[in-house]
C-alpha cells in the first residue's frame, strides 16, 4: 500500500523546493574571512557541537593512536589588535571520551587510567598569548588533568571567521596544538610500551555572546 502522504503534491513541491532554497542560502552567506585583523573584538563562548578535544599516541611503536573528547565548554576573550591581552579557556568532561574500540573507552574512564569518577573535568586556561604570525599564535597556560595541574604550551593557528549562515551568530574558529608528558599527570600505565609523549589537538568553534 503506497504511503498517501509521501504521494501528495505539497510532499513533491517541498521536496523539489528545500534543496533550493537551502542552495541559495549557501550562495547568499558571505564567505569566511581569513584575516584574523578583520575579527570582531570582544567575548565569545564555546559552541560545543562543531569543537573536538583530540589526544594522539604512540601505541607499541607500530602506529599512533587517536581519540577524542566532546561536550566541551569555554570561553575567549578576543583583542585582535593586541593578542596580549587575549584570554582563552576550554574544557571538556573526561567521560566524554571516545576511540574506535568500545572497550578501551570504557577502560579509559577507570581508575588505571583517566579516572573519570574522580577527577571528572579536563581544562586549559591561557596565562600569556605571544603573536608568532599572521595568524597564528602561541599560548602558554595550565593544563589541569587527572588532578594535576602543569604549564603546557598550545601552537595556535586561526582558521576563519564569519556569521554561521545556519544560527546566524558571529563564529570565528581557531586549532590549537601542543604536547604533554602523560605521566607527568599521573597517567604513567603501560609506559613505554605505549607512548609517554600525548599530542592534543583542540579545533576550537566560539560565537561572539
């Protein structure tokens, strides 16, 4: 029996009529500029769904291993013309972590590892913001992690900046990397067999509040 609904003329109208719409929106949003100069000043607030917390590893020597952090919350206080005076500050509940195997994630969470009962939040918040480039800048802060927390250093590099066509708020994006000793922070299991040395990469969305 043919659904009555999906045969109806309105059904076969919107189908045809959405794609275009959604296609003359994207042709009427105004391209990203890539001039970090041209970014509004002023404060802004993690957008969580389109920032990700990355971890890489080395694993036995053979290959390097990745995961991922989500539900991430912060804020950025932005001074174009003076980076100086810019703050920064993200983080992410450990629980939130994710591999590609089921079961180390879970293991991950436990006590042996990022024991995320106990220490349930990971956090950086800048302390001095050195201009390196165009666009690009290095972050000195503290990381805080497995209840420890240790000055670490993020390379970052401004990715775009513009009105999100789809929410309508001023977004600018920036990628932040950097390298921490994991037993520095107590999280010292199967070292060296699986690597010390941990690279974090946040690609971090804000919107102007």
């Amino acid at each position: 029996m043919k659904n009555r609904f999906f045969a109806t003329p309105a059904f076969a109208v919107a189908a045809l009529v959405l794609p275009a719409c959604t296609q003359l929106l994207m042709a009427a949003a105004p391209a990203p500029t890539h001039d970090p100069a041209k970014v509004p000043a002023g404060a802004y607030v993690v957008e969580p769904y389109h920032t990700q917390v990355l971890f890489s590893v080395d694993h036995m020597g053979f290959s390097y291993f990745s995961g991922n952090f989500s539900d991430a919350s912060g804020s950025l206080t932005l001074t174009p013309k003076n980076l100086a005076d810019t703050k920064i500050s993200v983080s992410v509940p450990v629980a939130s972590v994710s591999t590609t195997s089921p079961k180390l994630t879970e293991e991950l969470k436990e006590a042996d590892w990022l024991d995320a009962t106990k220490y349930p939040t990971m956090s950086f918040t800048s302390t001095k913001v050195t201009q390196t480039g165009h666009a690009t800048a290095d972050i000195q802060g503290l990381l805080t992690l497995h209840g420890v927390t240790k000055p670490a250093l993020l390379h970052a590099t401004f990715v775009g900046a513009g009105i999100n066509m789809l929410d309508k708020h001023e977004t600018a994006g920036f990628q932040l990397t950097g390298a921490v000793k994991r037993s520095e922070f107590g999280v010292s299991k199967y070292v060296p067999l699986i690597g010390d040395s941990v690279t974090l990469t946040i690609n971090a969305a804000f919107e102007k509040s």
